[in-house]
C-alpha cells in the first residue's frame, strides 16, 4: 500500500500520527502499548503499525488534555473506556 492509498483510506504510519498530533513517536508507542490507542487491523510490510487518523489523533488529544489535569494513565483508560462505551 503506497502513501497516497494510505492516506486516501484515512491510515497513518506512527511518525505521520505523532506529527499531527505534536508528540513524540514514542509516546505514540507507549499510549499503543499501555491500550489507549488502536492500531489499524492493515499493516504495512515490514510491521509498520497503521493507525486511523482521526479516531488516533483526536484520542492521543483528549488524553493531552486529560493528563493535563493531573490524571493518572490508568484514569485515563477508565474514562476513554466510558466514552467509547456511549
């Protein structure tokens, strides 16, 4: 899957993901890693992780937001968890 596919389909690589979001990719990794983001089912070869845009961008902006508030990682799962289930 080229980049232009990927794009038109709404999938990002990490690096793209952290870069409109303004984090670091290892913090997209760790937010992968401790559940609070979705990797996309495709993959590209070579194990690239693929993420969904906007669902990914605007979770990795609402948990900014919650940390900013002195949250906890796992209170961060509890309510990003509440949310989905709505």
């Amino acid at each position: 899957m080229c980049k232009r596919e990927r794009m038109r389909a709404g999938l990002l690589k990490i690096s793209e993901v952290a870069r409109e979001a303004g984090v670091q990719k290892t913090t997209v990794r760790y937010y992968t890693e401790m559940g609070l983001l979705k990797v996309s089912t495709k993959m590209l070869p070579g194990g690239y992780r693929l993420y969904d845009r906007g669902e990914t961008v605007e979770s990795i902006r609402r948990i900014k937001s919650i940390h900013e508030e002195n949250r906890t990682l796992g209170d961060i799962r509890q309510l990003l968890e509440a949310v989905a289930l709505r």
